[in-house]
C-alpha cells in the first residue's frame, strides 16, 4: 500500500491536522485497497479557506486569455492521462470501463470549452441616453467558491464546476466524495502543473459532516455549489442562504420516460434500459419510471425484460455493467425492491443479487423490471438509484403526462413518439429541467444549461454553458463620464 494521498492547500501537498486517514475499496472486490486519503475536519477545511481568500484577488486581476491557457493545458493533461483516469475510475468507483473513459473524456472537453470562454468574459456595452456617458457592464468573479462533488460522476461534476468558476477569476475549495477522490487530485496536480497560482485552488478530502460544513459556513467563501442527495441539499441550501452566500444546488430525480402508443416497443425499450441501466443506474437523470400506453405494455416490457437479462455483468474492467458504488448503496436498492414487492409490484427481471465467481464478493446488483406498478407506490415515488426500472401501465396520453409529473422531483424527462403534437406537447407541459423527445433521460451536453425543477434543483442558477459562468459570476454597471 502507498503513502496515504494528501490534501492540496495553498500549493502545497499537506497532511490533515487530524492525523487520521481513510481507505478507498473497489466496489467490485471490497477487500481490494485501491487508496486512503486524509480525513480532514473543520481545521483543514478552515485553512483551505483562508488560502483561497487570500489567493483571490490576484486571480481574478489575471487576464482571461490567460486563466484560458491554463484551463487548455490542464485538458491536454489529462487528456494525456486518460487511460490512466479511466482504470482509477473502474476501480474507485466501479463504472464500466466504457462509461469511465466516456467521463474521462467530458472532463477534458469541460476543461477546452471554458478555456475558450475564459477569453471572451468582460461584459457588454449599451446605448446611454447621455452623449457623452459610456454605459456598460463588467462580469466579475463572486470571490471563493465553495465545491461539493458527488461519487457518481466523480471527475465530470467536479469538471463542469470547477473549470467555469477557475475561467470566471473566482478562487475555489472542493470537498471531493469521500467514496471516489482520486481522480479530483489528478485533476488538481494537471491545474498545478499548468501554472495555476497557489492557493488559487484547494482540494480537502473526508467528511461532509465537518469538511462541507465548513466549507458552507465560514466567512471567507462566497458562493456554494453542491451535488448530491435531496435532503443532504436541502440542509446546504439553508446553510448557505442562512450565511448570505450564492448557493447552487442540484439533487434527485425521479425521471420517466413516456412511451406513447405510437411508440415502438422495442425501440423504446432500447431507450428506457439505455437510461435505466447505464451506469449501473447511479445517475441523478436515470430513467427510473417508463409509463406506457396499455395498447403498448405486454410488448414493452418483453422488450425490457429481454434487454435487462442481455446486460453483462461483472467488474467494470471487462463488463458492460459494473457494482454499485458501496455495500450500503447496494442494500437500499435491495431494500427498495423488497419494498416494491410487498406493495404489490411484480419482479419481471433481476430483483436479486447475480451469481458467479465475478460478482460473488462485489456489491453487484441485477438490472430490474418491476412491473404492476401504481403510481403512488414507493418504488414510484421515490428515487431508489440502483438499475431498477418501474413499468407503470396508462390507458392514454394525458394521463401517461399526469404521471409523469406527479411525482416531487423534475429534473429529466423523456418522450417515445411517433406523433408530432404529442411530442410537442410533452414539451411544454412536462415539469422537468431537461426534456428529450426520441432519447434516454439520460447524457447531456456540456455547452447548454443542466437544472432540475422541483426537488431537484434550488431553481436559482444553471450549471454549464454559459448558465454556468454565470453562477460564478456578478455583474457590475459602470456609467463613464470621462
């Protein structure tokens, strides 16, 4: 086993004042080490601060083109590491093998497309009423931001937070989750081999309990933004709001994918496993409701049942769907299914844990199709984040949107249609952040805004694109009579 991996504060690689460290396992052979890391408290996270804050007016006094060129020579390390952050994604945090070097890859892109927008912040001019007033406007970075990541997409959301607040002039400290860090100080030592200042960045690994509370609270930072779980959310969100801080927070789903009885069955059901079962269901957009017309239903689901029962599965190395991240993640989602059947709902596919030599030790669940579903059932109403998909049976279209809806979350929605109106229907009138006709619920692109209705998100700012320079930045009218 190697030396514990350390925090990055202030340019510098530093042990936590707490002496204690903790250790990352594969979740596909949970006696396998892959790493330990520092378990940090309130006095790292507190100095981390403090290296931020005294960074942050020399970062945001460098010119952007410049802040640009860093950001550029990051993705290109990264990109140069790839393979190397694709293997410590299967390991940390269990993904397939595909789906890590797809992530790997959106980190990179993340890093190239705001290195690009790094140039082009400034603000705009406008028309004065006064002939001799120059009016306009100056984008200026809010000051420190406060970062807190989740483990399913552990190098992505770091990404697509950390690159525009860096583009934008603000400083940042980031709480990693503490199940998959690795790859957030690989991305810390390509920033720091790029050039970025000390202090510029800080990176505290351990709990959200002292870490993320402290990050969330202490004077010294100016904006929070936070991915995670809904009631975990809503706890930052207070906390932030209750300190005067912009906050940022996106969190569940509980996303259907409508299946119209012009749909084709197979076609959908292609779609609704693609987004159901992809990433071992471990994305806050999964599909984890397909309603489906009556006219429909029998073949749907033989569709689904036959596309769950085809996946391959195994350690994320050489399968096509890996473990779920932990032992505790595993049994909520057993839970839930056990839930499921006791109100009602019957198993069509998976429901248990596979059997083999390659998954006897992991934390491996079967990708399952619950089907006799009503929609005030709990595995209809609450978001379970393992491969479990509910089938639920409507008789037309407006009630397949009514359920659709009625549910707390609204973050991703999907339509299968071969009816124009009904497709733009479901567009105005589905109440979610994202909605996608003839597509998963799930994969997004990074140049356009990422946000949940409802439950899951705080509706105050978008992440991504430009909606995402935007949270990190706050604009100031200059009226110029000189």
């Amino acid at each position: 086993m190697t030396e514990p991996n350390q925090n990055y504060v202030g340019g510098e690689w530093v042990s936590s004042e707490t002496g204690e460290t903790f250790e990352v396992h594969n979740p596909a052979a949970p006696d396998q080490t892959v790493a330990s890391y520092q378990q940090s408290g309130a006095a790292d996270a507190a100095e981390a601060v403090e290296a931020a804050a005294d960074a942050q007016d020399e970062w945001a006094a460098t010119p952007g083109p410049e802040r640009g060129r860093i950001l550029r020579q990051a993705g290109t390390t990264l990109a140069e590491r790839k393979d190397e952050l694709t293997a410590m994604l299967v390991e940390e945090e269990g993904k397939a093998r595909p789906e890590a070097a797809g992530e790997v890859q959106r980190a990179i892109d993340i890093f190239h497309y705001f290195a690009g927008k790094a140039s082009d912040l400034g603000g705009t001019v406008k028309g004065s009423s006064g002939r001799d007033t120059t009016l306009y406007t100056r984008d200026e970075p809010v000051g420190v931001a406060a970062l807190i990541t989740p483990w399913n997409y552990p190098i992505a959301i770091p990404a697509w937070k950390l690159a525009p607040a860096l583009a934008a002039g603000n400083s940042v400290v980031i709480k990693p989750a503490s199940a998959a860090p690795g790859v957030v100080l690989a991305v810390t030592e390509a920033l720091d081999e790029a050039g970025l200042p000390d202090g510029v960045l800080n990176v505290v690994t351990g709990p959200g309990s002292s870490v993320g509370n402290e990050f969330i609270t202490n004077e010294g930072t100016d904006a929070v933004s936070f991915t995670g779980s809904g009631q975990v959310g809503q706890m930052v969100y207070d906390q932030a709001t209750d300190a005067g801080k912009r906050v940022q927070t996106e969190m569940g789903g509980k996303n259907p994918t409508l299946v119209t009885d012009s749909a084709d069955p197979a076609e959908a059901a292609e779609i609704v496993a693609s987004g159901g079962f992809g990433t071992t269901g471990q994305s806050c957009t999964a599909c984890s409701r397909a309603i489906v017309h009556e006219d429909v239903y029998d073949e749907f689901v033989a569709e689904l049942v036959d596309a769950a029962e085809a996946i391959d599965i195994g350690p994320g190395s050489d399968h096509e769907m890996g473990p779920q991240v932990s032992a505790d993640e595993l049994e909520s989602t057993l839970e839930y299914i056990d839930i499921a059947r006791d109100e009602g709902a019957t198993v069509a596919a998976g429901g248990e844990k596979p059997t083999g030599d390659a998954v006897e030790t992991g934390h491996f669940v079967e990708p399952t199709v619950l089907t006799d579903v009503d929609n005030d059932d709990t595995i209809a109403c609450e978001e379970v984040f393992g491969p479990v998909v509910a089938v639920i049976e409507v008789s037309d279209f407006d009630e397949g949107l009514h359920v659709a809806n009625d549910v707390e979350y609204g973050l991703s929605a999907s339509v299968v249609t071969d009816d124009h109106t009904e497709a733009n229907r479901f567009i105005d009138e589905a109440e979610a952040g994202v909605v996608k006709v003839n597509e998963k619920t799930t994969g997004l692109e990074l140049h356009v805004p990422f946000g949940g209705f409802k439950r899951s998100s705080s509706e105050t700012w978008r992440e991504q694109g430009d909606a995402g320079l935007e949270f990190y930045t706050i604009e100031k009218t200059v009226y110029d009579n000189y």
